[in-house]
C-alpha cells in the first residue's frame, strides 16, 4: 500500500510539473467555442456591445467631466473627446499642445482649445510674455499677480507657461527661472498662496489593479504592480472618496504556447507565453476576447494579462455605461499587436 501511495504522489508530482514547468498543457480547456474569442485589436463584440480602438498607445490618462459629462482621453500625441455613447467628438493632433493635469484645455502654440464646449474653436491668445525674450526679472512676479487677481481661470502647465484667462483673452505667462511651481507633469502644478482656477476632471479607475487611469497606471501584474491596499487609500488622490464600479473583466482560461525565458545561468524556464480568454459583463451579456499573456512555473492557476478595465465611479451609472480597456503588454514578445487603449460601448 505504501508503494502504491509512493507512486500515485510520484505521478500527481510529475505531472505537475510537466504542467507548470513546460509548455505542454495538461489541464483540459474550460473555453468552449474558441474561435469565438478575437483579439482586441480584429474586434471584439457581443449582441449589442462593441470593443473599438481608439490608440495604439499604453502612456496616457483618461479623465470624465462630472459637470459636462464626456471623457478625454490624453496620450501626449493627441487629445480626443468621448461623449457618454462612446463616440469621438473632437481630436487634436497639434505636436505642439498640452492638456495641463485633469484640464479640459489643450493650449497649442498658437491657440487654445476648450474641451468643455460643445462647439470647439481654436482661440487665440490675447498675449504671449516670454521671459527668454524679455528682460522681465524684477517684475515678473507683479505681472503674474496682476494677470491671477484678473483672471477667471488659470492652468499651470507642464511646460513651464502659465495660461491666464482674462476678459480680453487667454495670456502665456511663461516662468521666471526664480520661480518653481510645485508638484511634476503628472500631478497638480501651483504656487504657493496662488491656486489654479478650474474645475478639475477626475480619473477613471480599474479596481481589480487598484489604480487610476493617470500616467502612473499600470497593470497590476505581478512584476508591475506598484500600489498596495495602505499606500493607495493613503495617497492624495481625491477619487478615493468615490465607491467605483466593479466590473473586472474574468479570465476564463489559458493556454500556454512556448516557452519565453529561463533563470540566469540555468535551463530551468521562467516565463511561459500564452493566450488568455476572458470575458468583460456588459449589461445582461458578456464581450469575450483573448489576448496574449504570459504564464509563470509554479503559480498554479495565475498569469500576467497586462489588461485594465476602466470605469466610473458608481454615482456615474445612469450617466453612460462607456468602460476603457487597456492592454499594456510589455515586451515585444506580444504576437496579437493589441497594445492600447480601447472603449467598450454599446453597438
């Protein structure tokens, strides 16, 4: 009896680590009908939902206006509007513009555009001050207060320009080079004492990785993941009074492919590649996709699909039902070519 007990655990061990150390896989297939599942970047749809592209790049945020009710979607290569159907009103593309930190402006280098509108122009700026072009040290700071006290709305920018509207139109104050604002290009900028002057946007959220949609986010992975429970509900971010909607997307199963690293100065494989099935509930009905993921020995039923699902807090819900996915992959290794962000909308 005890060689017998010898065998069976002799054969549950080596067929355990036939499956997790190889790129056999053993266990049997839970996704049914996979032909079913495309990749985000063929198209991804259900009966009445749809998954569209809207940028190939993974470096961006996505911010909501509460008031207005639309989204922005900024990748520092363009600036696009999304209304709560999930369709593009308006992009920019001007290599020369920036959307200030959850802004619902883009300053260009000759006019600047508001998000907020509902008929978007460029507009002109009443007046450009350059401190590289004028001898302005002594005074500077009085001609920054004399434009704030003036001003109903001032931006900091990230480049180191103040935008001031006045009733004549918007002026570029650009920085002394004694004076610093406070925080960076991916948080609120100021002076001390001297306030911006805007409502401010906020940030959607994916609850599974516990992170923004800010520049930081990331994916959660394993290898990626950068926010813990305390440090993310002890941050400044003022979201965190929101309760967001849950709506992680599920994996369904995973088929590894071929092995894709090995420890240093071993043959033992430390990364398997694979493609992940998975499934994102919309409404009484379910979008299902596959993407590439990799899988790693010895975490039984774990592995890195690099995917976020963005969404609004829940107050937000009557509003729209428009969610954003984000697939980040990080290596070149990635076959299905799906890196970016994509909405999740109604067809």
């Amino acid at each position: 009896m005890k060689k017998y007990k010898i065998m069976i655990f002799v054969i549950i061990a080596l067929l355990f680590f036939v499956q997790q150390c190889t790129s056999i896989n053993l266990l049997p297939s839970f996704v049914s009908n996979e032909n079913n599942y495309k990749y985000l970047s063929t198209g991804a749809s259900s009966e009445n939902y749809v998954i569209d592209a809207i940028t190939d790049k993974t470096y961006l945020y996505i911010t909501y206006d509460t008031i207005n009710n639309y989204f922005i979607v900024d990748d520092s290569y363009q600036q696009i509007k999304i209304d709560t159907d999930g369709s593009i009103l308006f992009k920019t593309s001007d290599k020369t513009a920036e959307m200030p930190f959850k802004s619902h402006y883009v300053f260009a280098g000759n006019a600047v555009y508001d998000f907020s509108k509902s008929e978007i122009v460029p507009e002109p700026y009443f007046k450009r001050i350059n401190t590289d072009t004028e001898n302005l040290e002594k005074k500077w700071i009085t001609i920054f207060k004399e434009f704030y006290n003036q001003a109903s709305t001032v931006v900091y920018g990230n480049n180191d320009i103040i935008y001031l509207k006045i009733d004549e139109g918007w002026v570029a104050l650009h920085l002394s080079e004694n004076h610093y604002f406070g925080g960076d290009n991916i948080s609120a900028r100021t002076f001390e004492n001297y306030p911006a002057k805007y409502n401010q946007l906020i940030f959607l959220k994916d609850t599974k990785s516990n992170t923004y949609s800010d520049w930081m986010s990331h994916s959660g992975s394993s290898v990626d993941k950068k926010y813990n429970d305390y440090d993310f509900e002890h941050s400044n971010y003022p979201e965190n009074e929101f309760s967001y909607q849950n709506n992680k997307i599920e994996k369904i199963g995973l088929k590894k492919t071929e092995s894709n690293s090995t420890f240093a100065y071993t043959p033992i494989i430390s990364q398997f590649l694979a493609v992940g099935y998975y499934k994102l509930q919309k409404g009484d009905e379910y979008v299902r996709f596959k993407e590439d993921a990799v899988k790693f020995p010895f975490w039984f039923f774990q592995s890195d699909s690099y995917l976020n699902n963005y969404t609004l807090p829940e107050q937000f819900m009557t509003e729209t039902e428009v969610s954003f996915i984000r697939y980040s992959y990080p290596t070149s290794a990635n076959k299905s070519k799906s890196e970016g962000l994509y909405i999740v909308k109604r067809k």
